[in-house]
C-alpha cells in the first residue's frame, strides 16, 4: 500500500523544482521547503484575508474561519482531541518562554524541574530561567552515550516528591536520537510531575500522538514540517485551565486564545492549515483515507521507507571514510530509533570547513553546537566546532546522498 514517489513530491517543491539543479537541501533539520499549496494559502490569505479577528465584517469572519482551522490542523498534527488546546505562536522557542512563565507560577520556591543533557537550548534555557525567577532546583539527566537516549531509570534516578516539571525532548536535534517519551511520561508522573514534550524534531518523521504518550504539553514547530514559520503547543486542556497566562487585561480567560498574544499571523496560519493538508495528500496518493489525521498518518508511512533508505545509504557511506565519527545511532537494526538527522566530526578537518567546502557545491548542511549546547558539552566536543549536521526529509533522493557522499570523502583527502 505505501507508495511514494519522491519525483512527484519534488515536483511539488517550488524551492527545489524551478531550478535546473537545485541545491541539495541537507539543512532540513534547521528548517525545510514548503510546496506551492503551502505558498498559495499564504498569498490567499494575504490577499483575502488579512483582516484582524473579531470584526462584524466579511473580511475579518473569513480571518476567523482561517484560525479556527489552523488550530484544527494543529490538533491534528499532535493528535490531540480538541484543538481548544492548541496554541500558535512564533516558533517552539517563544512559546516555551511564555508558557514557562504561567507553568512556573505553579511552583514553589525549593521545588524542583528536571532538564536534560539531550535537549536543544529551546527546551533548557525557558526552563533554567523559570528556575531562577521562582527559586527552583534543577536536577540534569544524561542520555546514555551507547544508546544515545535517555532511559527511563536515569529519569527516575532524578525525580523527587517535590518534582513540578520533567523537560524532554522527543527526539535529539543533533545526534538524531528518539527517546521513549511514554515510558518516561510514565516515570514522571509516578512522581506527580508534568510532562513537556519537545518534537520539534520528531514531527517531520513521524506524526505525534499526545493521547499516545500522555505528557501534558507537547511543542513542534511547522517550518520544520515543510510549513510556514511558526510553532505548534498542545497542553492537556486541564492543566491549561489551571494556569495564569500572562496576556492583556482585555483579553478573555478562554482557551486557546488567553495564551496567543497580540495580533494572529493569520497568512502564516492559513499556511499551516496548508502543510496538514499536504501532508494528508501524501496519505491519498498513497492509497489511504479516513479523517484527515488518518490520511496524515498514511502519508508518514508511505514516505518512511524512503528516509529509513536514504539514512542508511548516509551512514554506511559517511563510516566508509576514514577519520569520521558519527554521533549517533549507527546499527542498521536500531535505525526505527533515531530520525534520519546525521552528525559527525573527523579526526582532522573542522566542522566548519566541511560545511564551507558543501555550501560551495551548493550542498545545504549546518556545522557547530546547533543549539544542543548541552549533547554536544555531554559528548566532550568543542562547543564552537560541534558537528556537522545533515539532516534528511523525504523530498530528497538517493542521488543527493551520494552527491554529498562524494564530496565528503573529497574534502577528507
Ligand atoms: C529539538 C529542537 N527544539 C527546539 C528548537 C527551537 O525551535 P524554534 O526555532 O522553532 O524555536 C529546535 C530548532 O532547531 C530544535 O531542533
């Protein structure tokens, strides 16, 4: 059933498909290409709909009618069961700010929040700053370095009667490695703790399900899934309730919209109700159908054996060369557990000068912390160097792969 063509998706892709030879998108990780549909909804909505919300008139109703279904889609990207909790806003980082903020006003001070030494700076820094405001310790968990995850006994080791908030990533920005959010969210709340989930990650590879994993909150950002810029936070409607948001005077106790500050990017919304519908598009042409979710979840399917392929073939080609380490899950049979982002050093030649030799073959590649201070500190790498990182989506193909493989092993001569 899972068919995929990646020429018709490529096809789709304006970034990719207007140039004779397009540069090799390996920056994916740090944010992807949207499709025309995507563009289209945007430009509409900024033609039709730019109007701000709560108007009598036409032109705001229709802005209205745009939110509302952006924060559908966003309940369907997460897996949530209303889209009452579905907050947008500017991208993960933001949010995890401003929500950190109420989150911390549920806190003692001497309470404590666990933190980890996977997680990207967006999912730390709110939280070592919600700790400093209310008086709060903060206890650190390592990911193993064999496993490359965090395992749900290091987590136990932590946690406390008095633990408010376990932060944890769904799946690493730089080692690409996937952590078992349920059986943490399980420890976590033997202790009483809330869960927040971190899939930024995570949500360009497999979709989501918050009712799955039963955390509380959980955040992704959609230009990462080949949407416009902006982030995505669920929280379990109850726990939303019970929070203070920081907002207005005027603004209604109502949720989501007592959370969403100021004046909505309403063109940036439509876009995201654009990016569902693509995505649940990949599901159709693949055969499924259902509810748009069901569609979405047969889309990730159909395109997983493809990025499953892609990552092998760049792992296998990058250990191939000698000097490189990889930084991450290597064993074809762990592959189901990391997302398809590689990293890795060499013995001799910097991180930065890999990524300068590919930006001048037009290969798209990131080298340094990425943001993941603390993996990259955990691994005993240079902070200002850190790895090179390429990062999979599914629009790209076999032959990139090995274009970028070539030019490595050119560049390490
Ligand atoms: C795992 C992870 N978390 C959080 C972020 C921050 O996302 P944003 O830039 O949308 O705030 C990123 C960005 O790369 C990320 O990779």
């Amino acid at each position: 059933m899972a068919t995929f063509s990646v020429d018709s998706v490529r096809a789709r892709f304006p970034a990719i498909s207007r140039h004779v030879h397009p540069p090799v998108f390996l920056d994916n990780a740090a944010g992807t290409q949207v499709p025309q549909s995507v563009v289209d909804a945007v430009a509409d909505a900024m033609v039709n709909g730019s109007c701000n919300l709560g108007g009598k008139f036409s032109g705001s109703r229709r802005a209205m009618d745009i939110w509302d279904a952006a924060h559908q889609a966003g309940a369907d990207i997460v897996g949530a069961p209303s889209a009452r909790g579905v907050i947008i806003g500017q991208n993960m980082t933001a949010l995890t700010l401003h929500i950190s903020r109420s989150i911390g006003r549920l806190c003692q001070p001497g309470d404590e929040i666990v933190v980890t030494r996977m997680d990207h700076e967006g999912d730390v820094a709110p939280w070592l700053l919600m700790a400093q405001d209310r008086g709060l310790i903060v206890r650190w968990v390592p990911f193993d370095k064999i496993s490359w995850q965090v395992s749900p006994d290091a987590l136990r080791a932590v946690m406390g009667p008095r633990t408010r908030l376990v932060a944890i990533n769904y799946a690493s920005n730089l080692t690409g490695a996937i952590n078992d959010v349920r059986a943490l969210t399980q420890v976590a709340h033997q202790f009483g703790a809330l869960v927040y989930v971190d899939a930024v990650q995570m949500a360009p590879h497999h979709l989501p399900d918050v009712t799955q994993l039963d955390c509380d909150f959980l955040v992704c950002s959609s230009y990462k899934f080949f949407g416009p810029h902006l982030g995505v936070l669920w929280g379990r409607e109850s726990v939303l309730d019970r929070l203070e948001a920081y907002r207005c005077r005027c603004v209604s106790d109502d949720l989501p919209g007592k959370f969403e500050h100021g004046t909505s990017q309403t063109e940036l919304m439509a876009g995201l109700a654009a990016t569902a519908d693509y995505l649940a598009s990949l599901g159709d042409e693949a055969g499924y159908s259902g509810s748009r979710r069901e569609r979405m979840l047969g889309g990730y399917k159909a395109f997983e054996p493809h990025e499953t392929a892609l990552t092998l073939r760049l792992i296998e080609g990058i250990m191939a060369i000698p000097g490189m380490t990889i930084h991450g899950i290597t064993n074809p049979n762990r592959i189901a557990e990391r997302v398809p982002t590689v990293s890795f050093t060499h013995d001799r030649i910097s991180t930065h000068t890999f990524a300068q030799a590919l930006a001048d073959q037009e290969i798209f590649v990131w080298s340094g912390h990425n943001y993941a201070i603390e993996p990259v500190r955990h691994l005993g790498l240079d902070e200002d160097t850190g790895v090179v990182r390429l990062a999979i989506a599914h629009y790209n193909t076999a032959a990139e792969i090995d274009q970028v493989l070539a030019a490595l092993s050119d560049i390490a001569k």
